[in-house]
C-alpha cells in the first residue's frame, strides 16, 4: 500500500469522525463545492450556492483558500499543475477543483446622454390603410398577406434598404400592370409573396396599402466602453419598434451626444421622461452594429469622458453583486454627468444570459427631487458599487417609480463582443 492510499484511507476515516462529532452540515457543504471556480487576478468570488454566507474563496495567480467561522474547521487549497486546487483538511484532500483565474477585465463608464438613430434592415410593416379605388376600398398589402412587423426585403429581386427604395417600383407597376414580387422577412422566416399596387381615386398615385417606415430615433444613456477596441454599450435593453413592439433589425446605426433639455417627472402610475435634444448634423460619435435584448452595441469614434469617473474600472460578475449602497452616472441638465445614491434591493446570480438581473431603488433625495426616480432616457445609466461596474439601469417600476430594474453587466459586455473569460475575441 503507496503513501496515497494511506492519506486517502485517513482522510475518509477522519471525515467519519467530523460527522459522528457534528461537523455533517458544515463537512457536506465544503464537499458542494463546485467543480469550476472563474475568479478574476485580486478579486474575491462568493459561492453562495455552495458555502456558507461567511465563506469566500479568494483567488490569485498562486494560491487559493477558503476560510469559514462556523467552526473549528479549517478548509485550504493548494494550487497544482494549471488551474487545478486541491483542497484539503489537516493535510487531507477532500476536494479536487477546477479555478480558472482570469486577467482583471477594466472598462470606462459612461453616463452620458446619447441620441440614438437606428435604420431598419429594410423596411418594415408598421400598419395598413384602405385606398379608396373603383371598386371599393381595399389594401394590396393585407390582400397579398403580408403582416404588421414584417420586413420588406427585396422587390423584384432588388434590395430594400429605405423607403425611397419601394417608390420607383410602386410607380413602374402601375404603369405596366405588372404585379411586384415582394420578400418579406417574418421573424426568422423569408417570405415571398406578390403585390399589385391600385389606383387611389383621389389622387390618381398607385399605392400598395401599407405603411411602412426605415428608422427609429431616440434617446439613452451610455453605459461602458472597452478602451483597447473602442466597443461600447448603451441602454441595456432592446430597442423596439413603437407601433409593432417588436424588436428592430439592425441594417446601421449611429449615437450622437444629445443635451438634456428638462424632465418629466415621474409619479405612481405615470413614468417620467428626460426630454433630449440633438440635430441631423451632429458630430457622430460611434456606429451601431447590435441591438440585442440586453442594449445596443457597436464602436466609438472616439474616446467619450463624462468628467466623473473616466478611468477604467473593473467588472463585477453577476455573482459578486451584493444587496446594499452603490451609485449610478447619469444626465438630469443638459451634458453634466453626475453621481447619485441607489441601493441595490435584490440581485440574482445568473448562470446564462437573463435580463432584469437587480432590482435598484433610488435612494438620493437630489435625484428623487429632480425626476421622482427612474425615467425614460435613464437606460443604460451605469451602476457602480465598491468601485466595480455592475450593470445598467434599464426599466422603470411603473407603480413605483422610484425603483426598476438592472441588467448585469457581464451580459451586456457578452454582446458588445468584449473578451470576459480570455477565450477568443468574438465577433460584434
């Protein structure tokens, strides 16, 4: 018998022995300790789900440990090989686990007051009108099937990327008769359909009975950039459209920094609103490639300052979030971007891409006093707590505006195509 069946035999008749003394619950709960462990270089991860609330492991480049007052016990690692721990009790292993240390991850936060212009990958469907003809009234477009929130694509082959693109079909059809074959995108399904344009009495123009549009616009807030690539984030949450409620197809898009001109107040039942302002010809500071459920993303043009905090800050996983004080950036007067008190009311730790990860409350009596809490404009506010970016202000309690939602931010970094866990830099 080798000297490691013998620690392998003491240590299981040690084990025993803890149990039969009391230490079941406590010995149990260190065995559950999870196979896998990301910890970033100088940060500390919780592992609520498996210790106690007072036990932590704490990870560096050579050497990890986990410490607990429940009792007596006493629970360390011992790093071998490559991102393997060994944990052991008096010299004893009772846990082999597998902790991969990441380089800190810094990203600049933002706060800033952006305007947002996004052009629709083709154009899309947003309602029906009856065009009164010889025959009675009717829409070409309903008659050829087509729906609210489908994508009109390509006529005749052709591409459709804005709504000046349909006209010179519409007009060639009815000067020939000749029907248009139309592909429509209908969520992830391409398809085709034709449509023959009538006659308005009225005016005499040919007209296919839909109404169509190629653009959103509106305002948000910034919420991080990654210095190296220059990738952003912002808003924290999809953008949809306002009649069809479905989510916009990014063909391109474009942020320009916008001036808070007032507020609405908000109030129980009534969500306030930052009213905004910027032009056509304002300078245009980053692209947009993405618009996702957790925010839009793209590149900067250039480097953005809010004056408050413009240096990196690290990232908190969705894990290391804590229930408690934390601090967002935001505009409430033309571009000043300012700090205000919240507190951070609940916070899950996801495993997979979710939104509405916190809950936050507005606790800053300025802020309260200015806006009643969180409005419209304020998505994508950053939130800051123990000197980490944590996640994004993005939806507004309706019955009570001085609390909502945050996503976390590792979702929103996973979108924008920013290297978290040191894989391979993925495509944006």
């Amino acid at each position: 018998m080798n000297g490691e069946q013998i620690r392998k035999i003491i240590g299981a008749i040690l084990l025993v022995s803890l149990i039969s003394l009391g230490f079941s619950k406590t010995v149990k709960e260190y065995v559950s300790i999870p196979k896998h462990v990301t910890v970033f270089e100088k940060q500390t991860a919780q592992i609520n789900e498996a210790l106690p609330a007072n036990a932590s492991v704490n990870g560096t480049s050579n050497a990890f440990k986990i410490a607990t007052n429940e009792s007596e016990l006493q629970i360390k690692g011992q790093k071998i090989g490559s991102g393997d721990v060994v944990y052991d009790m008096k010299g004893f292993p009772i846990k082999k686990v597998s902790v991969k240390v990441i380089p800190d991850l810094k990203v600049i936060p933002g706060g800033q007051s952006i305007g947002v212009k996004l052009n629709t990958l083709g154009v899309l469907v947003v309602g029906f009108h009856q065009i009164e003809t010889e025959a009675g009234k009717e829409s070409p477009g309903e008659t050829a099937g087509i729906q609210i929130g489908d994508i009109i694509t390509k006529i005749n082959g052709k591409k459709i990327e804005k709504m000046s693109d349909v006209t010179p079909f519409i007009q060639q059809s009815g000067k020939t008769g000749s029907p248009l074959n139309l592909v429509v995108k209908r969520n992830e399904e391409l398809i085709e359909t034709v449509l023959t344009p009538v006659k308005d009495d009225k005016d005499h123009s040919y007209r296919i009975g839909l109404y169509i549009r190629d653009s959103a616009a509106g305002i948000g807030t910034m919420t991080f950039y990654e210095p190296k690539s220059k990738k952003f984030g912002a808003l924290g949450h999809v953008i949809s459209d306002m009649d069809t409620k479905k989510p916009i197809i990014v063909n391109e898009g474009k942020i320009v920094q916008s001036t808070v001109t007032s507020i609405e107040k908000g109030s129980n039942g009534s969500p306030g609103e930052k009213l905004a302002r910027f032009s056509e010809g304002t300078e245009v500071i980053g692209r947009i490639t993405r618009n996702t459920p957790f925010g839009i993303f793209g590149q900067l043009n250039k480097r953005l300052e809010n004056g408050v905090l413009d240096k990196p800050l690290p990232i908190a996983l969705s894990h290391e979030v804590k229930k408690g004080p934390a601090k967002i950036l935001t505009v409430v007067e033309k571009d000043q971007v300012e700090t205000f008190d919240v507190e951070v009311v609940s916070t899950v730790n996801q495993k997979f891409p979710a939104t509405k990860g916190m809950v936050i409350k507005v606790t800053d009596k300025r802020l309260l006093e200015k806006t009643g809490g969180i409005v419209q404009g304020m998505s994508g506010s950053p939130i800051i707590q123990e000197g980490k970016i944590i996640g994004a202000v993005t939806h507004v309690f309706v019955n009570d505006p001085t609390s909502g939602y945050g996503v976390h931010i590792e979702w929103m970094l996973q979108d924008a195509g920013v290297d978290i866990y040191n894989d391979q830099q993925k495509a944006s």
